[in-house]
C-alpha cells in the first residue's frame, strides 16, 4: 500500500510540475516558487482571472498526451547518458577508435569470413566509414552544442553510427540478414507506427521506401534524422519533467 501510494504521489508531482511548466509559457513565476518569497503569481481580476483559467484548462489534456512520452524519455535519457558518459570519458578520437576498431571489425569479418554478393565488402567499408565519422560528429555536437543542436545534429548522427553498417552488411549476406533484417523490420514497423506517428512522417517514409532490400539502408538512413530529433525531444521533455 506504501510503495502504490508512493507511486501516486509521484505521478501527482510529476504531473504538477508539467502543469507549472506549461502555466510558465504565459505567466511569471509558475514553476518552484514552494520556497521563495514572492511565491507564485496569482491573476487579479476578473478578465485575468478568466484567461488564467482558461490557459490552465486547456493545458490539461494536453499534458495528458505528454506525460506518457516524458516517461518514455525518461527510459530513453538513461541509455543515452549512458552511451554519452562513455563517449565522454572516450573523447572525440577514443570514440572515433572505438567506431573504427568496432565497424572496420565488420569490414574485416565482410572481406573473409562472410560470404556476400558482389560488392558486398565496399558497400560495409562505405557504410563504416560513414558511420566512424557520424561517431565524431555526434560527439562532437554533443560536446561543443547546446541543447537545440545536441537534438538537432548529435541524436540523428548517433542515429546513423550505430545501425547504418550492420544494416548494409545484412543486404549483402544471407546469414547477415537472418539477424538484421527480422529484427530491423520490427524495429521500423515500431518507430513508424509509434515513434514517427506524427505530422505525417510515417505515411511519407511507407509511400517512398519499403523494407524490402536496398531499401533498407534507405530507410535507415531516412529515419535516422527524424528518429533522432523525435528521441531527443523526448529526453528534453523527461528533463523538464523529471530532471533527476
């Protein structure tokens, strides 16, 4: 009974202070004002009144829809400050290192051990390439970028240096895709029918790629930008919610 009433009251928190955040879009002092000695802004007369009620009401279902993706951030924030407390003791050249030691592996295991059809071993060498210097480059917007440009550009390159080579290598190899591609399909019918649901992303990737082939590094490659700005949004959204 203890640990469901815990789990009630931090919800109510939770939620209290999405309500302070989107109260703090129109008006000062909305958000942890507990222990300052102004305390919260409180409207004063009628028409204020009115429109500070009407403001809160309608941020109410709205923050019914975004309380559920913050937790979700929350999930997602705590395997990026994992790969990003890595990266960070790594630096930008151990993580360029551990990117070419890692997918210049896979070129190797290409070259000699996996059987693959013609120009199989050029198409992962382009694709590690590629991902060894998306690597640098997510690190290193993340590093020298705020907020708006670690969303922006170091979510989506993170996006491509982790799923762009196996997935190249899998439209090369038969016993390669029998692991990718299963796994790699459920992985995009996920993100296109819950991740990228909105604003017609989904319906424009389905009409322009399939998962069939080739196309799979195309879908990768175009989802890699929007599911990065989608994740970060995310964790940006856990972060006003639940900072710690």
């Amino acid at each position: 009974m203890t640990g469901e009433q815990g789990i009630v009251s931090a919800i109510r928190f939770d939620l209290r202070r999405l309500h302070d955040t989107w109260m703090e879009l129109v008006y000062p002092r909305q958000r942890n004002t507990e222990n300052t000695v102004l305390g919260k802004w409180q409207p004063e007369g009628l028409v204020s009144t009115a429109g500070y009620r009407l403001w809160s009401a309608v941020g109410v279902p709205l923050i019914s829809l975004a309380y559920p993706l913050a937790l979700f951030g929350v999930i997602v924030r705590f395997q990026a400050r994992r790969l990003d407390s890595t990266a960070a003791r790594l630096g930008v050249i151990g993580t360029v290192l551990l990117a070419t030691l890692l997918w210049g592996g896979l070129t190797a295991l290409a070259r000699f051990k996996l059987n693959l059809a013609p120009g199989g071993v050029l198409a992962v060498g382009a694709a590690s390439a590629v991902a060894v210097v998306s690597a640098a480059l997510a690190v290193t917007f993340r590093s020298v970028g705020g907020r708006v440009t670690t969303v922006l550009l170091s979510y989506p390159f993170a996006m491509t240096a982790l799923f762009l080579p196996p997935v190249v290598a899998a439209l090369y190899s038969r016993d390669f895709a029998a692991v990718v591609f299963p796994r790699s399909d459920w992985l995009a019918r996920w993100l296109l029918d819950n991740v990228l649901d909105v604003a017609g992303i989904s319906r424009y990737l389905v009409r322009n790629f399939e998962r069939q082939g080739l196309a799979y590094a195309g879908m990768w490659f175009g989802i890699a930008v929007p599911v990065g700005w989608v994740l970060g949004v995310l964790v940006t959204l856990a972060d006003f919610v639940k900072p710690e």
